[in-house]
C-alpha cells in the first residue's frame, strides 16, 4: 500500500446503495487499499450485512 491516491473503480464493489454517497466513497476507498480480491470481496460483504442488520426494524426495537 502506498499513500498515493487513486480513484477506486466503482462498478466492482456491491455495498448498498442508499448510503449516502460520503458513505459509499469512503467504503471503496478503503475497500480499494487491499491488494487482495479476497480480501476485498469479505470486507465487503460484512460492511453489507453490517447496513443490513442496522436498516431491520427488528433490531431497531431491541
């Protein structure tokens, strides 16, 4: 990893779309600093189950 910025391409990832776009530029910027698809592909995937779990209303009544 280096501390050069480049523009992370955006049609890769599957994070959830109605996040705010800060949110969603942020994610794939840090997404993006991993070398590894794999690693990339797990992050993404918890961050995505992460917004789902907090958009439940079931879990918002706790």
């Amino acid at each position: 990893m280096t501390g050069e910025l480049v523009e992370a391409p955006r049609g890769d990832l599957a994070l959830p779309l109605d996040l705010p776009p800060i949110i969603l530029d942020l994610a794939r910027a840090w997404l993006w600093s991993y070398d590894s698809p794999n690693t990339r592909e797990a992050y993404e995937r918890n961050i995505r189950r992460w917004f789902e779990f907090c958009a439940d209303d079931d879990n918002r009544r706790q």
